[in-house]
C-alpha cells in the first residue's frame, strides 16, 4: 500500500515538471516567456504605436487614449513611452486600458498642460 502511494506521487510531482516545462511558466523564475514588443509608426503629423506578441499584432493604437477626436502623439518617444507603459500592465495581467493618472505620469504634453 505504502508503495502505490510513493509511486503515485512521483507520477503527480513528474506530471507537474512535465506540465510547466511545456507551459509559459518556468519554475523559480518570474520572467515571462512571452515576448511582447512595441513598434511606433508615422500617423499624419505625429505618431501611433502597435503592440505584438511574436509577430501577432494585439493593439493598434494611432491616437493619444482617453483624448476626445484623433490626436496622434508629437513624438515618436511619447508614443513609446505610452506602450512601454501598456506593455507592463499586461505583463503583471492587468488591463491595457490607462488612465489620465498615468498619462500624466508618462509626461504626455497634452495632459501636462490641463
């Protein structure tokens, strides 16, 4: 009896192994695998940005969030700031969407001067 139960668990704890080895988790390390990146692209007179994950593109973003009508950013640098910033929320599984207290943090010109 004492032996099925000892093989058992070896059969659990092996599986376990088996399963985050073949998952997006690693064992004793918090680094995702999952390898998001951000790309910033010209938009009329300023600049959006895209967020992929490998080469599948997740979010399309053009205009400044949470702006009324569609502004770009100025810069190509504040536009990468804002999806470094998206980036980290979805790496720590939280919502992609940011707020105006975020953007101000980020120094968006354009919440800055409100």
């Amino acid at each position: 009896m004492k032996r099925i139960l000892v093989i058992y668990i070896l059969i659990a704890v092996v599986s376990g192994f088996l399963f985050l080895s073949l998952s997006n988790y690693s064992l004793g390390s918090t680094k995702s695998k999952m390898q998001l990146h951000s790309e910033t692209f010209k938009v009329g007179n300023g600049y959006g940005y895209q967020i992929a994950l490998e080469d599948k593109v997740l979010i399309i973003q053009e205009y400044i969030p949470i702006l009324e009508g569609k502004k770009p950013f100025t810069t190509a640098e504040d536009a990468e700031l804002t999806a470094n910033r998206v980036i980290t929320k979805l790496l720590r599984k939280e919502s992609p969407i940011l707020t105006l207290s975020e953007l101000k943090e980020l120094q968006i010109p354009e919440f800055n001067s409100k």
